[in-house]
C-alpha cells in the first residue's frame, strides 16, 4: 500500500510539473542533474520535507522567487546548484537552511558575494565557491559560518583575502588565484602559518605579483611585517591630514557662507548653499558684461554725448558785445607792451578784427535757436 501510495503521488508530481519529468525524485532527494530541460526557476512543486536538492548544470539564477521557495526546506542539508548561471549572491540568499551542511554553488559567474549572504547557515560545515569571478571578499562574509570546515575558493581572481582568527577550517583552498604578495596578504600569510589548516594545493597556491617573488607560495613568500608597518602608518598619516585639509576647507566655507541672515521683517532667511548660486554668479557676470560694453560704446562712439551737451547752448543778449569788448579790453591792458607802441594798440587792433567779420549784429548764430524766434526777428 505505501509504494502504491508513493507511486500515485510521483505520478501526480510528473502531471502537474512536466518540467521535472527527467529529474529523479524521492521522498527524501531530488535529483536534476542534466535533465535536458534547462531549469531556469526551482520547482515549487518539491516535497518540502527532501534532504538532498541537486540542480547541477541549468540555468538557474536564483531569483527572489527561488529563495523563497529554498526557504521551505527547512529539513535540507545538501544543497548543489553548481554550473548554472548565478552572477550575485545577495543577503540572505539562504536564509532558513539551518539544517544545511553542504553548500555547492561552484562553476557559475558569481563575481559579487554580499555581506550577509550567508546569514542563516549556522550548520554550514562544506562550502565551495571554486571556478567564478569573484574579485574581492570582505572579512565579514563568513563570520556567521561558526561550523564551516571545508572552503574552496579554487579559480577566482582574487589578489588578497583578509581573514578573521575566529575562522576555524581543517581545509581551505586557495589556488589558481592571481595573489599579490604584498602587505594585504600578510594577514592571511600569518594565519596560515599560526592555525591548523591544510592549504590544498599549496605548491600551485602561489604569487603572480610582484614578479620578483612570482612563483613562490603565498605561505612561504617573504613579506616585511615591518615594511607593511611603516606603509600602514604613511597611509594612516596620509588619510589624517587629507581629513584635517578637508575639515579646515569645509569650516572656511561654513563661515564664508553663513546659513541665514536677518530679513528685513526680523525673521532669519536661508541662503543658498555655495554649490547652488550658479544663478547669482549668471547675474554678476551679466551685469559686468552690460557695464563693459555701455563704457565701450560711450569712448567709440562720443557723438550722443556731443548732442547732448550741444543743447546748453543760449541766445546771446544785446549787452553781450559790450560786456566782450570790455573784457578784451581789459585782457589786452594786462599784456605788457612793447617797446615802441602805445596803449591806443589794442582798440585798433580789436576794430580791425571787427572790420574783418562781416555785417555783425550783435547775435551769434545758433543752429538750434527755436523756428519760432527766427520768425518773430
């Protein structure tokens, strides 16, 4: 009765997921490995109780649709998605899986491993991250693995791997890096050295930078801890006094720039910030450019100050001529004389210069004496 009860409910599975129809399923495992059908997303319709999932070689992202469907297998303890196409493994990524003790995601194209990607495992004791794309690992990613054992890290492009003495591994690998044995891998040189854990592969672990010391195992390679010492503290001294110039830079701006002023109702208005006067810097410049080309105008093209100042001019009063004829007479009396004229001279004189200016009438022309005065004389 209960392998006829099991066979009526695997055929059930196979009717209402076809897509799983190649993939081997228990009550305990379900198995997909090559199946044909190129899995994109997890079936929802697994028994929530299986042990063991294998999704080796598919096309399986693991989206958020995936994750929450890993979740309710709160019994699994192996979980294989290797060579599929996973690129990023975001927090919480496997959340729930206390129960897990192996987690196999190699071969696929992760390049980016959040923080808390792992949050959830505390179980975990096997994890292999060989054959992706992964740059770079904070110390953090696997501090909540408290059970981890095993971890391969086979075949990325790591450089450097800062590592926590909390760690506690039997087994580590580490090869097929491109390591630079330099002052950010002295902490993992050190614990290597310090702990129990076997480096797999160690004479194919080594440096490819610098060249002087390629070749040579990341475990062995000479790095100056006093060397790495000295960097530390010029870089620490380095970031103060570029902290120090920024702060002084942004105290000067601040009062350069007070936040508020009083407005002319007593009440505190708000200033633009620095970065967001451009419109009052448009309108300097604009006033400026206006001032600049009004002088320019006036010194290249004075005949609008000539017509200006030519309406000053008066109509000369009959009285005039003889006040004139005073005044030069007057002037010409101040001269000193020559030897051999006398004081009579200068009348003469002004009567030539009379003679010569033809039919006087006691008027200077005006070329802007009103039409109506012409008339009326």
């Amino acid at each position: 009765n209960m392998k006829l009860s099991w066979l009526v409910i695997w055929a059930g599975t196979l009717f209402l997921n076809p897509v799983t129809a190649d993939c081997n399923i228990t009550s305990q495992t379900v198995i997909c490995e090559e199946s044909g059908k190129n899995l994109s997303n997890i079936p929802t319709n697994l028994f929530r109780n299986v042990t063991k999932i294998t999704f080796k070689n598919n096309k399986i992202i693991l989206k958020d649709s995936d994750k929450e469907i890993l979740q309710s297998f709160i019994n699994l303890t192996e979980l294989y998605l290797n060579e599929n196409m996973i690129t990023v493994l975001y927090n919480n990524s496997f959340c729930n899986l206390t129960k897990l003790i192996i987690l196999d995601i190699s071969n696929n194209h992760i390049s980016t491993v959040h923080k808390a990607a792992f949050a959830g495992l505390n179980q975990l004791s096997v994890l292999n991250l060989s054959y992706n794309t992964i740059t770079q690992l904070g110390s953090d990613v696997f501090t909540s693995l408290k059970s981890l054992t095993v971890l391969s890290l086979q075949r990325n492009f790591l450089k450097s791997f800062h590592i926590k003495s909390s760690f506690k591994l039997i087994k580590i690998v580490l090869a097929g890096n491109p390591w630079t044995c330099s002052c950010d891998l002295l902490d993992l040189q050190i614990w290597l050295t310090a702990s129990n854990v076997t480096m797999e592969n160690e004479n194919n672990t080594t440096c490819t930078f610098p060249n002087n010391k390629e070749k040579f195992s990341i475990k062995t390679a000479a790095i100056q801890s006093a060397d790495c010492k000295i960097e530390k503290a010029s870089l620490e001294n380095t970031v103060t006094s570029t902290s120090a110039i920024k702060l002084k830079s942004i105290a000067l701006l601040t009062a350069l720039t007070p936040n508020n002023i009083t407005g002319n109702n007593g009440t505190h208005a708000e200033l633009p910030l620095l970065g967001k006067s451009w419109t009052f810097l448009a309108g300097v410049l604009g006033f400026v450019l206006s001032a600049t080309l009004l002088i320019f105008t006036a010194i290249k093209c004075p005949t609008w100050y000539r017509y200006l100042i030519s309406y000053s001019h008066r109509r000369l009063e009959e009285n005039d001529s003889e006040t004139f004829e005073q005044e030069f007479s007057a002037d010409m009396n101040s001269l000193p004389t020559a030897p051999g004229t006398n004081n009579e001279d200068p009348i003469v004189i002004f009567e030539k210069i009379q003679a010569t200016v033809p039919g006087e009438d006691g008027f200077i022309e005006d070329k802007y004496i009103d039409s109506y005065v012409t008339e009326e004389s």
